[in-house]
C-alpha cells in the first residue's frame, strides 16, 4: 500500500526541512534549505564536515574572520545541497539586517554572487528572508531583479498580503509556533486538525492567493506532528523535518486532499501599505510576539555559529 509520503507528494512539494546531506539523499525533497543552525549541525556531520574543514581551512588562509566564514560556510553547504536536490535551496540573511532594506538586498546579492563563484546559478535559489516590512521590501526588490525570495517568520495575513503585492516567490507561513502560541494562551494541550490555529492561518492564506490569483507560492512550515500536514495536504508546498518524514513514510492509511485551488474560499481582496501593515501587525499579539522572538533566535543561532568558528579558527 502507498505510504502518506508518498500520496502526499501527488499533491504538494515536499520540501526538507533540513541541511543535512544524509537527512537529503534518504528522503530526496525537491527542495531544502540552509542557515547557521543547520551550518552548526554540519560541522559534526560526518556527511559534511570534510567539507567544513576544507572552507574553514580555506578561509582562515585568506585572512577572513570569523563572521566571513559563516557566510562562506552558508553558501558551501548550499551549494552542495543544491547539486542533491532538483528544485532551491534556501539561504538566509542575516537576521540582524531584518529592519534594513539596504543591506538586507546588499547581503542577498552577495549570497547569489557566492553561490554563482561556486557555479550555483540564481535559479537554484531562494533568498529567505523575514516577513518584516523592511524584509518585504527588499523581496520586491530582489523579485525585479530576477532574485527569487522566501519570506519566513509569517505569522498574519497582513504579512501574507504584503508578501504578495510585493510579488514574492514564496512565502513560509510558520504552522506550529502559531499553534504553541494559542495553546499557551488558552491553556490546551492540543487542537483537533481542522480547529488548529496554525492550520486555520495557513488555510486561510491560501484561500485569499487562490481566489485572487495569486502565484505566490504557500509553503506551510515548522510542523509539530503529522495531523497539521495531513490537515493542509493540496497546499502548494510544504517543508518538513525528517522525523515527520519519516513518520509519514511508515503510515499506510488514506489521504485526503485538503486544499485545491478549485475549492479555495473566495476572499476579497486587501489593500496593505505601510502604516496597515504595521497596525494590523501591531493589533495581533501572536504574529507581534512570533515574529520578534524568531528573528531574536535566528540572530542568537548566527552569533553561536560566529563563536564557534572563531574557537575553530
């Protein structure tokens, strides 16, 4: 009998939620993604760390310092990934540049620039960056000059709506840190899949790009069990780690499609600017909450990653 794995990816692109090379070949995503947590776990990967040694080896001989190889480092593992995978791999700015359009377009020209140095064209990836005002703004700036983005940390349908006006690639709404935060709040220990909050949002994001013709593509992200997947299975995209990969792998039961673009919910359509953006960001304290403390995380894996390079070094 056909595994939910496998009748899932009838219907949706399965993308790894993971920069480990092993992790990669066994599950064989059509996409992936890189970023200083994953880089952290590369350099105890025995599948990686010839490759870690050899950058960091490298590097220190062309004088770089530590903040230096953590981007070089970034890019290596991408780039290696990208020869694993058919489809992107995902690469992050850095999250300190969150609020900086400039150099938040600055720093991706120069990730594509590395990546082409290492004969990765522009096509194999996606610019990650967060789903802040300023990174939105960057996106459609990037998008113009033929820079494909990935906007992360989407908590709202203010960012979703802003993501698609600015003609984004792909968005990451993020399933399972909504959902941790409503059963906080609440006082739950779980959700049913149709009631969960994260699945609504997602599910809701989708219908509003579908009715209104949106090419945006929805990736539903960071999972805490399978019923959220199978809950938003028919979405566009969905990134997953491999431990629900495998999850999925072993279950035989039936799947059933979720979402389509034909059953999408009609929604009218929103108009976002600036000051919508942030007062509608402002008025929902999950999506405010989310989106800082993410960002506060992403920074703190980056600043770890530079600490162990230096000690390396």
């Amino acid at each position: 009998m056909t595994n939910v794995l496998d009748q899932l990816r009838e219907m949706t692109t399965v993308v790894a939620d993971t920069g480990e090379v092993a992790a990669v070949k066994k599950y064989e995503p059509v996409d992936c993604t890189t970023n200083p947590s994953l880089v952290l776990k590369a350099l105890t990967d025995p599948a990686s760390g010839d490759l870690m040694e050899r950058e960091l080896e490298a590097g220190c001989k062309a004088g770089l310092t530590a903040t230096q190889l953590v981007d070089v480092l970034t890019v290596a593992m991408g780039a290696e990934l990208s020869a694993l995978v058919p489809g992107r791999v995902s690469t992050e700015v850095d999250a300190r540049l969150s609020f900086d359009t400039e150099k938040s377009v600055a720093r991706a020209r120069e990730i594509i620039a590395e990546y082409e140095k290492r004969g990765v064209g522009k096509e194999k990836v996606l610019i990650k960056l967060a789903s802040t005002w300023e990174g939105i703004r960057a996106a459609e700036i990037l998008q113009k000059d033929g820079i494909d983005c990935n906007l992360t940390l989407l908590f709202s349908m203010a960012q979703a709506v802003a993501c698609a006006d600015a003609g984004a690639f792909l968005i990451s709404p993020f399933v399972g840190r909504i959902t941790d935060w409503h059963k906080k709040a609440e006082g739950r220990d779980s959700y049913a899949p149709d009631e969960d909050p994260g699945v609504k949002s997602v599910r809701r994001i989708y219908d509003y790009y579908k009715s209104n013709g949106i090419d945006t593509i929805v990736m539903g992200a960071s999972f805490r069990n399978t019923d959220q997947i199978k809950a938003l299975a028919g979405c566009d995209n969905l990134t997953i780690s491999p431990a629900l990969l495998d999850e999925m792998k072993q279950d035989t039961s039936t799947l059933t499609r979720a979402l389509s673009p034909e059953s999408a919910v009609q929604m009218d359509r929103i108009e976002m600017d600036e000051a919508t953006f942030r007062w509608e960001l402002n008025g929902d304290p999950m999506a405010a909450e989310k989106l800082a403390e993410g960002i506060r995380n992403f920074d703190a894996d980056h600043q770890k990653l530079i600490e162990v390079i230096a000690e390396r070094m």
